[in-house]
C-alpha cells in the first residue's frame, strides 16, 4: 500500500543519527529539524544514541526511544555484534508505530549506519542519507579503499531513495563515482545565527618584523586534518620563512599529545608553532591573520563558513567542500604544503586579505547564511515529499535552543 500524505496534516520524518559524538553535522541536523519545525508540514522525529550529546541537545518533543549506548572497547564480541541486531529492531519498531514517510540518516561519513539504511530500506520505508563526506574511501586514505568503494557503487548506492549532500561539487563527485540510484539533492551547511549576526573582525596591518598570525582550529586529528603533514614540512622550511609565521593551533582531539611531543623535540616547531586549548570560533577568529585549513579530507567545515561569515580569510587544501566556497587562490593540492605557506606569507599585504575577505563575506551571504539555508530546506523538502515549504518560515523556533 502507497502512502499518501494528507496535505491538511504533517508528514512525520524520522532522523536517525546513531554517533556517540556530537559535531558540525549534528550541529546541522538539529538546524535542519528546527528549520522543518518551523513550518508546520513536517513534524520530525530524533532516534539518537543513548546518552550522547544529541541525545540531551535536540528538544524532548521530537526524541524517540533511544538506540543503546556504545559499549565500552572492552567489551566483548558478543556485544558488539549484539548492537547492531538491537539497533535494527527498534528502529523497525518505532517505524511501524510512527509510520514516517521519510527514514533519514544522518551519517558522519559512507560508512556509518550502512546496514541499518538497507535493512529500513529492505522492509518497504523510504530511506534518504544525509551524509557531509562522499569522496572515495581511497581519496580519504582508509585501509582496504578499494573493497568499500566497490561496496557503495555496486551495493549500498542501489538502496536509498535519495541521498542529501552538503555541496553542489561533492554531490556531483559522488554522482560520477558512486552512480547512485536514488537522485542527490543538496543542502548547504550554513551557522549559528548570533555568530552570523557578530561583529565582523578587524584585519590589522602587519609591521615589516612583526609575524603574520595564522590559525589552526577544531579538532586534533592527524589523519583527516593534515596536521602531521604541517608538522613533517614545517621541519624542513628554511629558518627565514618561519621566522615570519605565529601558527596558532587551537582544539583538542588525539593528535594533541604528539604536537607537543614534536615542539619539545624540535626548537624550530616550538618557535612558530603554540597550543591552545579549544575556544568557540567567535572568540579566537578576531585574534588572527587568516584561518588555515591544510586537511586531507572535510566536508563543508563549519568553521570555514564561520571564518568567511565575520571576515577572515581563508587558505584551505582544494576539496570539493571548500572549492565550493574559496577563490582559486586560496587552494592548494593536499599535502603542498610549500605552496600553501607561499599563499600564507603572502596575504601579510592588508590589501589582499581585506580583499579576500569581501569575497568570502559576499559568498557566504549568498551560499551558506541562514537565509540560504532556509532556501535550501524548502527546496530539499519540495524535492524530496513534493509538498511547498514556505521560505518566510526560517526564522521561527531555534531547535537548538528549545
């Protein structure tokens, strides 16, 4: 039997996010459901994993019962294969008790959640997956690449029905390698709107002998932010480039205890290089030159968005999601991380980097502000249930708030 929305009553769309973490998608997923609560035609349901971040953020109107907690790495294979099973069969419990016209995950990255989207999928619901990484597991540098990206084309992309992208350029990128069956829609990632609404930063001019200041924000991950990567070239810059650079990484995450065992070990990495904990963007972006991106693989980071938004330039590896938002000259291949220092010491010119972030600032207003986001959202919903969103509708109840 074929549902049929009444068109005098919302459709109720289920979100699945299983992520013991809580980040810049989930982030996202909470403005999504607060932009479709806003408008009265859809009325979202939240499967998070219990005890999570997400879990106690999203508002207690839309959770459900909750997915289990991840056990602890001791804990037995039993208990690990045993998740799964648990998982599935609640999630099929609450479908059949809600009857959702939509089953959406929300999926940190190609591999997340896989099964559970096959099975929903299997038993008759329409399933979309929204998903901010849709490079190739090769590109990304995972073990055994090749064997899962083989997997997404000739399996997992036959079964959603349609999938959500971040940007244009990534959604093109997984339509020519994935081939998916289901149509690939796009909804910007856009930020807070009381960021979005701040003081825009003042650019300084920087003297002949003072140091060009250069930020590193968000997580400590070697792998995926290329950190190990700036380190390694940063050992064999010549001692007049660095000393021109203040290089201040600012977070935490699993690489933190390296980077400061390689600024013991090294004199010159101590020099150029300081640790800072983590600080929300809107405190530390007005403390620096420009924002520094060297990562291997991201979606549409936040905080490039949030760097464009208040006016700071922005140097980045050249991604299908930053390609989407910076100038050519702001890109450089991953890992030339000559290259990119020769775009680093470059913007020490005020002109350029006022320049700079007049473009960035235009771009953000017209592809990532909330108003586009909220534009996006109405299309999205239009495309994926054939039901009119209203736009005037984006600015009503902050979900994040409630």
């Amino acid at each position: 039997m074929t549902f049929e929305p009444d068109s005098r009553s919302p459709e109720i769309w289920l979100f699945i996010d299983g992520a013991s973490s809580f980040g810049g998608h989930e982030v996202m997923l909470l403005r999504w459901i607060e932009e479709l609560l806003a408008t009265g035609l859809v009325a979202p349901r939240l499967v998070a994993r219990a005890g999570s971040r997400l879990a106690g953020t999203a508002p207690a109107s839309i959770l459900t019962e909750a997915l289990s907690a991840l056990a602890p790495a001791a804990d037995g294979w039993r208990e690990k294969l045993g998740r799964p099973w648990r998982d599935l069969r609640l999630l099929v419990r609450i479908a059949r008790r809600e009857q959702p016209r939509q089953c959406i995950f929300a999926s940190g990255s190609l591999g997340d959640q896989v099964l559970l989207a096959i099975a929903l999928r299997l038993l008759g619901r329409r399933v979309v997956v929204y998903v901010p990484l849709l490079d190739t597991f090769r590109e990304m540098g995972y073990r055994k690449a090749s064997l899962k990206d083989a997997f997404v084309r000739h399996v997992y992309a036959r079964f959603p029905s349609a999938w959500v992208a971040i940007s244009e350029n990534q959604a093109d990128h997984f339509r020519r390698w994935a081939r998916p069956r289901g149509p690939v829609h796009v909804l910007p990632n856009t930020v807070a709107r009381q960021l979005e609404a701040g003081r825009p930063v003042t650019l300084r001019s920087i003297a002949q002998d003072d140091r060009i200041r250069v930020l590193v924000l968000g997580r400590l991950d070697a792998a995926q932010k290329g950190l190990d990567m700036l380190m390694a070239h940063l050992l064999r810059e010549t001692p007049e480039r660095l000393a021109g650079l203040h290089i201040g990484i600012v977070g935490e995450g699993p690489y933190r205890v390296a980077l400061e065992s390689d600024r013991a070990r090294h004199p010159q990495l101590a020099q150029c290089v300081a640790l800072e904990p983590w600080r929300p963007a809107a405190e530390v972006l007005g403390q620096y030159d420009l924002l520094f991106m060297p990562s291997r693989f991201e979606g549409v980071p936040l905080v490039m968005l949030e760097a464009m938004a208040l006016g700071l330039p922005v140097v980045a590896s050249d991604l299908p999601g930053t390609r989407a938002y910076l100038p050519a000259e702001c890109l450089f291949a991953v890992g030339d991380l000559a290259r990119a220092l020769d775009i680093v010491l470059r913007l020490r010119d005020l002109d350029v980097r006022q320049s700079l972030a007049r473009q960035g600032r235009k771009t953000y207003e017209r592809d990532a502000s909330s108003e586009a986001f909220a534009r996006g959202t109405a299309g999205l919903t239009r495309a994926i249930s054939g039901r009119d969103h209203p736009v005037r509708a984006a600015r009503g109840v902050n979900a994040t708030e409630a």
